[in-house]
C-alpha cells in the first residue's frame, strides 16, 4: 500500500472518531505569550514513533519497524514537558523530521518538515511555538556553517531565516 493510501485510510479512520468525541482543542500557550500566538492542538492523540512510522512507510509489509526513528526533546510551547521530536526518515542529504506536543499521556501531531540538517536546539516563537534551529552539513573544505529556522506557521511546520557562522 503507498504511503498516500495509506494516509487517505489513516485520515478516513480517525476523523470521525476525533469528530464523535467532540474533544475541546488543548490551547499551547508560553508565559508571556500574547493571546494570538496560541496555538489551538486539534489533532488525536497518537503514539509518535508509530504515527512517524506509518507517515513514513518505515514498516516492512509485516508491520515491523524497518527505521527505529531517533527521538529529540524540546519544550515546544513553554508548558515545562518536553515534546518528541522525531528524525523520522532520512536520505543522503535530507532529514524528515515528524513534530509532536504531549499533555500528559497524550501527544499531538503538529506537523512535519524536510530539512538538510539537524536540529539542535530552540529559538524564539513563532505562532506560539518555538522556532527550532537547524545546524546543516559542514564538509572539511567548508568555512562558515550554515543554520536555519524551523518555524509553525499556525497550519505546518515551514524553514525560515537562514545564516552562517563561521567555522570553528
């Protein structure tokens, strides 16, 4: 099954069922944070290295993990708990990463983006989450590094300003 069939089954699944519970959507707020930088998580709970998994067709037709996905931790929305990050899939050049917020027990998925980096830490916010920094490849020949913002546009997870700094 493609990876869009398999999205168009997942979504057919789970909308209803998040429609029949009429849950109210969690508000992401960080203190400080002006009232339209919340970011309303309408998404269902899920369990990110499956979802991650499944998004990403790293299952063999068997079900079993092909790619165990490495976990990053950052505190997207200031509530004091860490949120998955996950590098879920990967080429030569590119990393995919899936973006998670956790309540509790439950995690939301946020959204996901291709960078050509890693992610290394947060920044600022952006539509009241932080703005993730991406760290790209430094070949031994290279002088300056190159970095990049990972920003919530309020819908996805887009790539933002871009810089250099020097090589150490």
């Amino acid at each position: 099954m493609s990876r869009k069939s398999i999205l168009v089954v997942l979504f057919a699944f789970v909308a209803p069922i998040a429609c029949a519970q009429r849950t109210k959507p969690h508000v992401a707020t960080t203190p400080g944070m002006d009232k339209r930088e919340k970011f309303a998580v309408t998404e269902p709970c899920v369990d990110p290295k499956e979802h991650s998994e499944r998004m990403n067709g790293t299952l063999d037709k068997d079900g079993r993990t092909v790619y165990e996905p490495p976990q990053l931790n950052f505190d997207l929305d200031g509530d004091g708990v860490d949120d998955p990050v996950l590098a879920a899939d990967r080429d030569a050049n590119t990393i995919r990463y899936e973006i998670y917020l956790s309540r509790g027990r439950c995690s939301r998925y946020t959204g996901g983006a291709r960078t050509e980096g890693t992610i290394v830490g947060v920044r600022g916010l952006s539509n009241g989450l932080r703005v993730l920094e991406v760290v790209g490849q430094c070949d031994e020949d290279c002088d300056e590094v190159p970095h990049q913002e990972l920003k919530f546009d309020g819908r996805d997870w887009v790539l933002g300003a871009r810089w250099t700094v020097p090589k150490k």
